[in-house]
C-alpha cells in the first residue's frame, strides 16, 4: 500500500471517470468515492431534479463543498463530475490534495458512448454532439489545468485505461512495479 495515496479522476461526462476509478481502487486497495453520489446523498435528490429545481449556480456551490470535502481524505481515489473544474476554487483543490488525472476522449467517442444517455442535464439538449464539443472546448484547458497525469482514453479497454493510470503513477514514484500490471495481465482475456 502507497501511504497518503489521493487520486481523483477529472475529465467529460462519458469518459470513464468512475468506471476505471472503481477498478483503480481495488487494483490499489483503496477506497473509491464518486463525487456525483457524494452530492445526491447530500441534496437527498438525483443530480438531474436538483439541475432542474434549483439550478446549475446551487448544484455547482453543493458540488464545491463535496469536492472539498472529499479531498481531504487519503487512501482513496475519486471520480469527479464532469463540470467539476469549472470553478478555480475546485481546480486549486483538486491539484493541491491529489494526484489528478485527466482522462481525456474527443467529443465525437463521447458522443458514440453517451447518445442514448437521458440523465446527463447539461446533454438534455436538442444537439447533444454540438454541446459535446463546446463542453470540450470550454473544458479542455480546465482539465489540463488541474490535472498533473493525462491519459488518452478515446477507445481502450478499462483494463488498458488502468494499465496507462498505473505506468504514468509508477514513472512518477506514485505507485511501485509491484502494483503496475504487467501487459499480459492488463490484456483482455478471451474465452
């Protein structure tokens, strides 16, 4: 075990945030928590009704305190939501108490992975490519900005996702070789 371990996991909605966060954390015996979970327990609500009833300027002040919050932690890793680095404030935060990793896919493989998705709010949207690549656009440099790791995750496999988490973490003195799989351990098995 990695002492003070804090990862968090920033990036678009659809990218992969807290599925390969879960995995992350089990490869690592940490603990995981999902911010946007974090937030409902909070509001006692869905994310989505919370958006609609009280507006995106309260979700994104309930989102603040959580994110602070959970940043104080050790031993766990993170999954952020999507607009989690819009304000500076959370950027600061994240940088400061952790290792931030940014898993970064171009709109267009989002799209293929979240065009059927009705619980995303900010995706509710008559052309949910266009608002895609403007959430992208807008995003991007915030994303880099908090981020100290960037991982390319336009189509890989979770497996291989967390393969390229864990070389970056052991490269920088993060993790040791003893915890990064070997390829023929991070490959898919086929039966």
């Amino acid at each position: 075990m990695t002492v003070n371990l804090n990862l968090a996991l920033v990036g678009m909605p659809g990218c992969g945030k807290s599925t390969v966060g879960r995995m992350l954390a089990r490869h690592l015996d940490l603990h995981f928590l999902d911010a946007d979970t974090e937030i409902e327990a909070r509001i006692g609500m869905p994310i989505r009704s919370f958006f609609e009833t009280q507006g995106e300027a309260a979700f994104r002040d309930v989102e603040q305190q959580v994110l602070a919050d959970l940043a104080q932690g050790r031993q766990q890793v993170i999954a952020t939501g999507g607009g989690a680095v819009l304000r500076p404030v959370n950027r600061e935060t994240l940088h400061a108490c952790c290792q931030v990793i940014y898993l970064r896919a171009t709109p267009e493989e989002l799209y293929r992975r979240l065009r059927h998705d009705t619980h995303r709010p900010l995706l509710q949207v008559n052309d949910p490519q266009k608002r895609l690549r403007e959430l992208y656009r807008d995003r991007d440099p915030l994303y880099r900005q908090a981020a100290h790791f960037t991982v390319e995750a336009p189509r890989p496999s979770v497996p291989a996702l967390l393969n390229m988490i864990l070389m970056q973490l052991e490269l920088a003195g993060i993790v040791q070789a003893d915890q990064v799989p070997s390829p023929v351990d991070a490959a898919p098995r086929s039966t």
